[in-house]
C-alpha cells in the first residue's frame, strides 16, 4: 500500500534544489522557452516586448526557479498602487504538480504583500482549463467581474 512516503520524499528534494531570483536579461530565451513549453505565448502577444517592456519598470517583481542551472519556472507581476497581477505564471510540465508552482507563487505574492498590495488579480485563458484548479488550492477565488481589453501597441 502506497502512504505517500515517496511522494512527499520527492517533493522536499525537488524543493530543496530550486533556487529562485530576480530575472536579469541573459534569462530572456530560456524563459521564452519555458512559456512555449507552458503554452503560455499566444500570436498576439510578443514575449519578447512583453519581456523588455517589464524590464524598463525598476522592480523585483520577476522571479525565475532554477534547478541546476536550469531555468523551470517563472512568474511576473506587477503593482499599480491598487492591485497586484501575476502573469507568465509557468513551470516545466515534468516539476508541475510538486510544489513548485505553490512555492513560486508565495514568493511573488510575499513580495506584493511587502511593497502594501492589498489584493492580487490574474488572468486565466478560458483555454487554460487545468491551470483553474491549481489556483482554487491556492486560495484564488473566481471573481464575479469579466475582464474588457483594448490593444494601444499591436506585438505583431
């Protein structure tokens, strides 16, 4: 019979071994990479410009995981004196459902609730079915709202 005993022996290794750190610029393709992998970059949105228009906002509010050496997850947010946001929330699909994704985003919400963010919004594609659950343990609630959204600068 199965306790757990493996599982949760494999969840503190993994745990122990992520490094996580503020992005600096030679991330940029490895990160890119890992939102392909994830799924997460749509034809409309270039990670590219999304990636260096964060980076022109002095802040540490982009974290990227590591294990070995090697970039395996990231999550960005941002604060605008009233919310916080999380986007490009990813995590390699082989280190998905280890905590790892739990972890990450504590750090950034850790880090919001330092700075005085009372309240954190993010964006779920209706596409992103499996991706709703993690949030609900994480103690996200859908909210009655609907999201509206203009374009100003076209990516593409």
């Amino acid at each position: 019979m199965d306790l757990g005993f493996e599982s949760l022996r494999d969840h503190q290794f993994i745990m122990i071994e992520i490094k996580y750190r503020k992005f600096i610029e030679k991330d940029n393709e490895a990160i890119i990479e890992l939102w392909k992998k994830c799924n997460l970059i749509v034809p409309w949105n270039d990670p590219h410009k999304d990636i260096m228009r964060k980076l022109k906002i002095k802040d540490d509010l982009f974290i990227i995981g590591e294990k070995s050496k090697k970039i395996i997850a990231s999550a960005m947010a941002g604060y605008d004196g009233h919310r916080g946001y999380i986007y490009y929330l990813a995590v390699l699909p082989e280190y998905q459902k280890k905590g790892v994704g739990s972890e990450i985003l504590e750090i950034v919400e850790n880090k919001l609730l330092k700075i005085g963010c009372p309240k954190i919004n993010l964006f779920v594609r209706n596409s992103n079915v499996k991706v709703k659950n993690f949030y609900k343990i994480n103690y996200y609630k859908l909210q009655d709202s609907q999201v509206y959204g203009k374009r100003l600068i076209e990516d593409n």
